[in-house]
C-alpha cells in the first residue's frame, strides 16, 4: 500500500529558494566589491567567481535526491521512497509500535546528519525520549514515530490512516511470530 508525503511545511517550503539567494548574493558580493569598492579589474578572472555555482547546484541535487518522495508498506516492510537516491527498507517486525511524533520532534534542534529542513527533515537525529533515531519527514507536525530498537519519524499524507495500517500489521506479525 502506498502514501504520499506530507506536503512540506512552512520552513521547507522557503529554505530552500532562501538559501538559494543568500548563496547568489555572496557569490555576486565579490564581484561587487572588486569592480567598485576597491577598483580592481576582474575582465580576465571573472570564470574565478562562477567555480562555486557548480558545487553549490551538486549540493542542492544532493539535498533534493535524499528528500522522501513517498511510503510503502507491505506485508513485513516499510519502504521509504527518496526522491532520487533510491528506497530505504525497515521489517516491520523491527517496530514495537507507532505514535504521534508530536512536539518530541524537534528537527532544528535535534539532527546529527542530513536535513534540517531543506527538501525535508531527514537523516540521524537524537533526543532524549526515542534517543538516535533516523527520519524521513516532509512536514514536523504531521509526522508519526515507528517505535523500536532505532526509532524512525515519517510524515505521510494521512497520519492517522497510516497508524492504523501500521498498529494492524506490526500487531499482526507478532502473533504469526
């Protein structure tokens, strides 16, 4: 069965443009302050300005192709879909259960690897209640946590229907054993 994503929250939704002008105003800072502010000629080093364009659009690409573009759950997994880097795949029966995320997840406070934020919340994260757990979420606040040994946090489009699928099928292992 497969759910969509969240729709990206606030911060998501303007991080990534707004890291992306204040990236072309300090590339184009220099340029300025070269040609005017100090009088010195850039006509034969301008390519020296651009170099950084390159690596700045690999690390949008990179951010983007981590990003979640969906779930999946089947009978013994769940499959989080990236945008370009593939899927990442749980057992089910690795969980104990599912709940609210709530106000425990906190992604700009708590990340130790990947985004806070841009494209996403997704990578390493640690807090005092699930300790290191891993997320792969769209929208803070309408994201459940999967329970267990290495928690995860995901946010998909209707929280409450995919809980209920979840509880059934991580309840439903346990019995089968």
């Amino acid at each position: 069965m497969d759910f969509e994503t969240a729709p990206l929250d606030k911060f998501n939704r303007i991080s990534a443009p707004v890291a992306l002008i204040v990236i072309l105003i300090l590339l184009l800072l220099p340029l300025f302050i070269f040609e005017t502010m100090l009088d010195i000629s850039i006509k034969d080093t301008w390519w020296f300005f651009l170099l950084p364009i390159p690596l700045m659009a690999a690390a949008f690409l990179i951010a983007y192709g981590f990003a979640p573009a969906g779930y999946e759950i089947t009978e013994t997994e769940l499959i989080i879909r990236r945008k370009a880097f593939g899927k990442k795949r749980y057992l089910l029966t690795s969980f104990t259960g599912i709940e609210e995320a709530g106000t425990d997840f906190k992604p700009l406070l708590q990340r130790r690897s990947g985004s806070s934020g841009f494209f996403g919340y997704y990578g390493t994260f640690r807090n005092s209640k699930w300790g290191k757990y891993e997320a792969y979420c769209t929208n803070a606040r309408e994201s459940v946590v999967l329970l267990g040994k290495r928690p995860v946090v995901i946010s998909p489009k209707s929280p409450e229907f995919f809980s209920d699928i979840v509880e059934a099928k991580i309840k439903q292992l346990a019995r089968t054993g």
